[in-house]
C-alpha cells in the first residue's frame, strides 16, 4: 500500500453534505442516479452522478447525508456535469454503500 504525507490528505476536502434530489440518470453508461447535494452555504448545492442503485431508491435517498470529495474538478458525465464525487464503498457482491455519519452533522462540515 502506498503511503501519503498529511499534507496530501489534508487537500482533499471531504465534506458532508444531504441529498435533497435523486433521479434515475438512464444516460450513464451505468446503471446511477443524478444526485442533487447540499453542503451548506459555503459551498451550496453540488450535482453528482452515483452508481449506487443496486442498493438505494431515488426517494429513499432524499434527506440522507452522505461524505463527498468537493475539490475534484468538474466532470462531464454524458448529458450532466458532476460537481462531486459522493463515496462509498464496495461490498464483496459489487453494490455500493455510501460513507455517511452516524449522527447528523451540519451540511459543509470537514472529516475531521
């Protein structure tokens, strides 16, 4: 496993943040959703496209937090630019599970 110095971690802003919006985005090469996320008011609102309907429903994901990299560069994904990237990780039968917080944190707030 490579290792990183902190100053590599610490440049990359995780933050968390609540859906507000989830749609079917049938355009993605992969099965995903469109994702609308609210990181608070210094960031505001992010789209993001996320590959996790093996295991979500678009409206069972409206007012879950999630932890997404808001730092990255924009990305064209088909018709809908990806504002960030929402994380998750994978389970041994291939689905998605997103990182969240177990308790509710303000929208915006860092991985401490």
């Amino acid at each position: 496993m490579e290792q990183i110095e902190w100053a590599d971690f610490a440049r990359v802003e995780l933050r968390v943040g609540t859906i507000v919006d989830a749609e079917a985005f049938p355009e993605a090469r992969r099965p995903a959703y469109k994702l609308h996320v609210d990181f608070g008011e210094a960031i505001g609102m992010r789209k993001s496209s996320a590959q996790i309907t093996d295991l979500y429903e678009p409206g069972k994901l409206i007012g879950k937090q999630v932890v997404a990299v808001v730092n990255f560069p924009a990305k064209q994904i088909g018709p809908m630019t990806s504002e960030c990237l929402v994380t998750g990780f994978h389970r041994e039968d291939g689905a998605v599970a997103l990182a969240t917080p177990d308790l509710a944190v303000p929208n915006g707030a860092r991985l401490a």
